[in-house]
C-alpha cells in the first residue's frame, strides 16, 4: 500500500494503513518508537535513513506497530503514536543526527508530525532516493547500506562498485540525452515551426530518469494542463504527443516558444522571444532579465512534480546566437565587450542534488550556469545575483 502525498498525509492516511494491514516493503517501514538518547539508536535511524535514499527511497512512519504473522512480515497492528512535546525541535534534532552521520549529506529529506491525540503523535520521515551512495559514520569507521523487502542489508564490496557505477552511468547518459536534443533541434527537429532569431533552449533533466526506476517519476501529465507553463509566458496551446505535454505559443503560424514535459519528469524548454530590438538600431539582443526568466521557469517545473526528483541536470543552450548581445542591465548600452561567438553554445551542465523548494536556494544552485550564460556575451557574471550572493530580480 503507498502512502498518499506527503503533504497531505493525516490520520485518517495512517488508519487505513492499519485497517489494511499494510506490509513493510521496501520503500516503507513502520517503527513503535525511536531512541535518540543513546549512540545506538541514533547509529539506527541514520542507517535506516540511508539504507533508504541507496535503494529506492521510501516512507519511515515512527508510531506505528508492526508483527510478523507467518509469511506476512511486518504488517501495520497499531497507530498509537510517540510523545512529541516539541515537534520543531525533535524535526532539527534528527536532521542534527543525519548531518552528522551520514556521509555525502543527504539532501531532501522531508519530515511530518502528525497528531493521534492531545499528546502522541506520528513521525513521519520522507527519504528521497540518491544516486549517490550514501555511508554511514560510526566512529573512525564507514558501512553502506541499502534496503529490499526484507528490511536494510550491508552492501559489499562489488554491491557499492556496481552502485558507484549505476549513478555514473545515469549521469552520463541524461547529459547524452541533452546533446541528441541540442543536434536534433539545431537540425530543425522541433515539435512546432519556430520563430526566426536566436533562441534560449533550457533543460530539467532528472538523472532518475535515466537509471531505470521511475515509480517516483511519473508525472500526471493530465493534471498540468491548466498549470505547465512555457518559459516567458504561460502558452496558450496545449496538446499531447509522442513524449508527454507539449505546451506552446504561436503567432503567424510560427511557434515563439515551447515547453515539453515527459512523462518523467523531464523538461525542454525553448523560446525564440528572449530578445528584444535595440533603440539605437535593428540589432536585436538578449536582454537583462534572461536570468530571472530561467529561474521562474526551474521553480515553476519543480512545483510541477510530484515529488523531489533527487539529483537533476539543469543546462541552457543558445541556438542561432552568433553574433548576438547579451545586455546586464536594463538598458540597451549594457552590452559586453564581445557578443555570442558561436552559433550553437552548449554551456556547461550543473548537477543539483535536490530542487530546493526556497527560490533563494534553488536560484544560488542555479547561478553557475546563469554565470555561463551572461559570460557568453561577455559579461563576468549574471546580474541577478548581488555582491553577496543573494538573488536579486532585475528590473
């Protein structure tokens, strides 16, 4: 039995589970209590907790009794809750703990207290899968563990190095995937006809759609029709093909952008309406707030989801720019020193481990790639960001 959406997860959620008789599998543990006074128990949870995000990710819901009954282990017997006097402060306590044991830190964990009664409570635990391996630090020394239906297993040596290359794989083959999809629309491969001029081609790719579990993919491509958006505007064309929801706006029978969805959580998208034509003459060119543009359209992507994907490959390409400039300001004078110099810039791929639901975070995660964009045109860096770091919307 799964659990419902995490956000929504209630007592009503977790009473059913008993009712059901829900089984532990693999994705889904069911504890009557946790011990966070003792070494012991904390080397417990951070192992649970890991053995999780190296498998297939997974629920751990603290409160709830199992039994094994003859060939049906670990069923769900009870919903009684722990004692919770301070929901914030045990939430910060095992994050302490899992900061402090896990090794990679694992990012997008996700916890929930949910209320049985005036006193006793549910702790629900939500461990994205990674696709970095993830040990755990018991004094000097380090264990791996991933989990089946079963419950969690030690990995050996040939276990973590088929691991370690899983996720390699993964990698590369999303970062193959964006340069087929670079060739193919520089050959004129779109979806729709496309405007003429240069255009900013944006990619969301999570590596999990690469590495053959894709559960927690699966986008309801039914449910964003009203909701997917194109990168500068919300498109007013929406219709399915081959690879999911294509969402598009058109003038003149030319298509001036488009968002692709896949089914996996994947997203392309493309517009051909970024630049702007200088006061001062016919030259069109990119104009400053290019860079808020792609960071709406990243947050706006990951609200779509279902879930947090884990680690995802954010990348921008430039199609038709040569001789193009790339402004930083809100002016048509702020030109850089030389414009596009190639036709097709692909530039370089960051990796995000998560896509952080805090714009500020998720925008700073993003500013490498921002940086490349605006360094194109000859600029040191994008203009959305201050002195500090801080992500600044230009106007």
């Amino acid at each position: 039995m799964e659990l419902c959406d995490f956000e929504v997860l209630d007592i009503v959620a977790l009473s059913a589970l008993v009712e059901g008789r829900a089984i532990e599998t693999a994705s889904l543990e069911f504890k009557e209590a946790i011990d966070l006074a003792n070494e012991q128990g904390k080397d417990e949870l951070a192992t649970d907790v890991a053995s999780f995000a190296n498998s297939v990710g997974g629920d751990i819901l603290v409160g709830v009794s199992e039994r094994a009954d003859g060939e049906k282990k670990g069923y769900a017997t009870a919903c009684d809750g722990i004692v919770v006097d301070n929901a914030d402060a045990l939430m910060l306590r095992i994050q302490s703990i899992l900061q402090e044991r896990i090794e990679p830190r694992l990012v997008g964990v996700r916890m929930k207290v949910v209320q049985i009664d005036q006193e006793r409570h549910v702790l629900a635990i939500r461990i994205p899968r990674s696709w970095q391996l993830h040990a755990v630090r018991r004094n000097k020394a380090y264990a791996v563990y991933a989990r089946n239906a079963n419950g969690k297993y030690p990995l050996d040596f040939f276990q973590i190095r088929d691991a370690f290359t899983l996720g390699a794989a993964a990698t590369e083959r999303a970062m193959i995937w964006r340069s087929e999809r670079i060739a193919r629309l520089a050959a004129g491969e779109t979806p729709r006809i496309l405007s003429e001029g240069p255009k900013l081609v944006l990619h969301v790719i999570p590596v999990a759609a690469f590495a053959g579990e894709r559960s927690r993919l699966s986008v309801d491509l039914e449910a964003l029709e009203t909701t997917a958006r194109t990168m500068k505007s919300s498109g007013s064309n929406r219709t399915y093909n081959a690879d999911g929801l294509l969402i598009y706006a058109e003038w003149s029978n030319n298509c001036e952008e488009y968002s692709q969805v896949y089914r996996d959580g994947r997203l392309e998208s493309l517009s051909a309406v970024l630049t702007v034509t200088s006061a001062m003459g016919s030259r069109p060119y990119f104009h400053a707030v290019v860079g808020d543009i792609v960071i709406r359209a990243v947050a706006a992507h990951r609200d779509l989801l279902p879930a947090d994907p884990g680690p995802t490959l954010i990348s921008l390409s430039i199609l038709g720019g040569k001789g193009t400039p790339i402004s930083n300001e809100s002016k048509w004078s702020s030109f850089g020193k030389s414009p596009i110099d190639r036709d097709i810039a692909m530039l370089p791929e960051i990796q995000l481990d998560s896509l952080s639901k805090e714009n500020q975070l998720l925008a700073k995660g993003l500013r490498p790639g921002l940086d490349s964009l605006y360094q194109a045109g000859g600029h040191s860096r994008c203009p959305s960001f201050g002195a500090d770091g801080t992500y600044i919307e230009v106007n």
